[in-house]
C-alpha cells in the first residue's frame, strides 16, 4: 500500500508536551469488547505511548476524562467528499480546485464528527488525492484518506455522468486502473453492476466482463494493494470473487449462494444501509423524489440481503472465516444526520439490522482498518499505534448510539476538538 498519511506528531494541549496523559476514564478494547474502567492513556509524539491504571506520579500534562469513555476514531470505508445532490448537477468540466475546496470543506467535517480515517471511493478530478497532499503539507486538517481518486466504469453503466473514468475491454480497464494508480490511489474502485442512481439500470447482471476485472486486479496486484467494487446483485460479486476481486459496496440483493461464496473468501462487505433507510435526508440535501422512491422500494430487498450477510459474518473470532462487515456511509460522513453524523447513523442502521454491538462497533474501527491493510497503524486503543480517539460520554459497548455523545476528537495526538478543552486557555473546563 503507498498511503503513509499518518497524521504527523503534533502538540496535543497548549504549551506543546511531549506527552500528555488522559486520566480518569475507561478505555474501550473493540477487539475484545471489553471496557478498561479507571484507566489513563498516554498520548506521545502522535501515538499511543501507553495503556495503563495509573499515570507515573511524574506526569506532568494530564486531561481529566471524568469517566468519559475512550474510544478509537471512527474509520468510514464509503466516502465521497466530491458528490454533488442531486447527481444530476455534476459538472464534468468542473475545474480540479473546484471539486477539491468543495471536498475539503466536507472532509474537515468528517473529522470534527470524529472520523479520523476515510476511505475514498471516486472522487471527482482526483480531489482526494489532492486533499491528502494538502494534509501531509500541513495546510489543512482532515481524516487521514486512504485514496481511490476516480472510479472506473463502462462506457453508459452506473458512473455515466459523475466524472469517473470510462473504459470498455480489458486493455483500457488495465490501463486506466494503472493511471489512477501512477497519480496516487491506493486502491481502485470500480462499478461491476448497475445501482439506484438511475432509473433505467439494474443491479443485477454484470456490467463488466471477466476479463475486464481480471485486467483491473493485474494492475492492482503490480501495486500490492486491492480493488473494491460497486456491486448491487450476487451473479456479478461470484464472477468477481473468483476473478480476485474481494471487497464488495451496498449488496442490495444477496442470494445464500453469493453469501456463501463471499464467506468462503472472507470477502469484505460495506452495506451502507443509509442509501435506502434515509428517505428524508435524502429530500433535505436535494435528491429527486424518484430516486427518494426508488430507494424506499429497494430498501426490504437490501435490509433482508444483509441481514443474510451477517448470518455469516465474522463476530466473535476475529480470525475465523466469515463475511467481514466494515462502516461506510456513501454518504458525507460528517453531515448532520438525525441528530448525529451519517457516519454514526450508518452504525446504528447495521446495529437495528442485527449486527452485534461489539461487531458493529469494530466494522466502523478496527475491521475497517483490517480492510486498508492498516490495523497495525490505528482502529484500536493499542500502544504504538497512532493517538485517534473519541471520548464519548456514555458507554459505546452497550450501544452504538453512545457515539451520538462524542465530545472530543484526537487525531495523531491532536485534539482537534473538546468538551473538556477552553478553546482560548487551553484549560480543563
């Protein structure tokens, strides 16, 4: 994988400590579902230095938590910064520094919502790759992204009109999965069936051909890294699985046969149940009323497909073989979404649809870092892996809508926000 976009050391409190203490909360461990009550953690040049019941008496910088929980910063795998509503006023022609202060404005959102790690799934003009280089300058602050620049599809299918790349045959697919790889994705992202974002196409049947993903995965598997498809229906997702193809978006009509399949390759599955649970925020940020239609229509055939998924999820042993159920929204994770952000709201549509507290807690975490190939890096409160972390003021294992409480957001060591922090002194409120 090329992405190193760690957030770099930086201070995490006024006066600039080389370490600071968080003291007096309970450290949630999403691998195990266990809470760590009474616990400090330490915050030390931009990682965690340590996970301990008490502080060295020494310890100068702390942060009183007052039973505030710890928590690791959301990672949401299905994001467009870029999207425009309704799809229809995509402009094609629109300049690079158009989709990227529009996609930066929207990625400093996600991360003042609490996610500390995206994954891009075409963004137009490349602006992701952009906003990230932006990041690592240091000219802005943004979830750490993991970057698909633009997505490919075939010429007329699910991407037409939303300015992503457009190849027919196996030579163009491998030249254009290369291209987006020479400019810096670290995955590619393609469209193997038709969705719900046009009224004249079906998520059922294959879009591409074999050989056309096939060419695709030659070219990420060059680069050592992966690709993730758009995939509404099971025959496409077969034909993708047995081609290298394992990561896999939306799955509104899964077939037991395709759950099976997809078990037995302990494939990756992003439900983003939002699409179709959320017919008015849909209306508030200008969808057409037929697409709000359509997606209602769709909705029990998507809620039953992966309420089958998760009959063969992975929830208890983290190495056992399973469907492996990650966060994402496609929808802008830190937009306002019924009294939260889309990226909770999709947490608590895969905790309502009967996923497992504990399991829905590391799909939007620690399995979500497993997919980028990273959860050595972040996704779990472990010492050596890098400070993202949200307090929450109630209790995540007993529900995810605890996260509707978070108050601070630490990335890299910096506190990006805090209920806990003066803004002008720097004090413990």
């Amino acid at each position: 994988m090329r992405n190193t976009n760690i957030a770099r050391p930086l201070p995490g409190m006024p006066g600039h400590p080389d370490s600071l203490w968080l003291v007096g909360g309970h450290v949630v461990d999403v691998l195990t579902g266990a809470v760590l009550r009474d616990h400090a953690v330490e915050l030390r040049d931009g990682l965690i230095g340590a996970v301990t019941p008490q502080p060295p008496a020494d310890a100068e910088h702390r942060l009183q938590l007052d039973g505030r929980y710890v928590f690791p910063g959301l990672v949401s795998v299905h994001t467009h910064f870029t999207i425009v509503y309704p799809f229809s006023e995509t402009d094609v022609n629109e300049s690079a520094g158009d989709s990227a202060l529009r996609g930066a404005s929207r990625a400093r959102d996600a991360l003042l919502a609490g996610v500390t790690t995206v994954r891009t799934l075409d963004e137009q003009n490349q602006a992701d790759i952009l906003i990230r280089r932006a990041v690592e300058q240091g000219w802005m602050e943004a979830p750490r992204i993991f970057a698909s620049g633009r997505a490919i599809g075939i010429t007329g299918g699910h991407g037409k009109g939303m300015a992503c790349v457009y190849a027919d045959g196996a030579d163009e697919f491998l030249k254009a999965a290369r291209s987006e790889l020479e400019a810096g994705a670290d995955h590619i992202k393609v469209f193997i069936t038709g969705g719900i974002a046009h009224a004249d196409e079906s998520f059922n049947g294959a879009q591409m051909t074999a050989d056309e993903m096939r060419a695709v995965v030659r070219a990420a598997t060059e680069q050592n890294t992966y690709v993730v498809a758009h995939a509404g229906g099971g025959e496409a997702i077969r034909e993708a699985l047995e081609v290298g193809i394992n990561a896999f978006e939306h799955g509104y009509d899964l077939d037991e046969q395709t759950v099976d399949a997809m078990a037995a390759k302990n494939a990756y599955l992003t439900p983003t149940l939002s699409v179709t649970s959320s017919p008015q925020w849909m209306r508030d940020h200008g969808f057409t009323e037929w697409q709000v239609q359509l997606a209602q229509r769709v909705h029990p055939t998507h809620l039953a497909s992966i309420q089958r998924a998760f009959t063969r999820a992975i929830t208890d042993d983290l190495d056992a073989s399973g469907i492996r159920i990650v966060a994402g929204t496609d929808y802008l994770p830190g937009e306002p979404h019924a009294g939260t952000s889309c990226a909770v709201r999709e947490m608590e549509y895969l905790e309502q649809a009967g996923l497992p507290v504990a399991a829905t807690l590391r799909a939007g975490t620690w399995e979500a870092a497993r997919l980028l190939r990273a959860e050595d890096r972040f996704g779990s409160i472990r010492p050596g892996l890098a400070a993202d972390i949200v307090l929450t003021t109630e209790d995540p294992t007993t529900t995810v809508s605890a996260l509707r409480t978070i108050g601070t957001v630490i990335q890299g060591g910096r506190i990006v926000r805090s209920d806990l922090i003066d803004a002008k002194t720097g004090s413990n409120s």
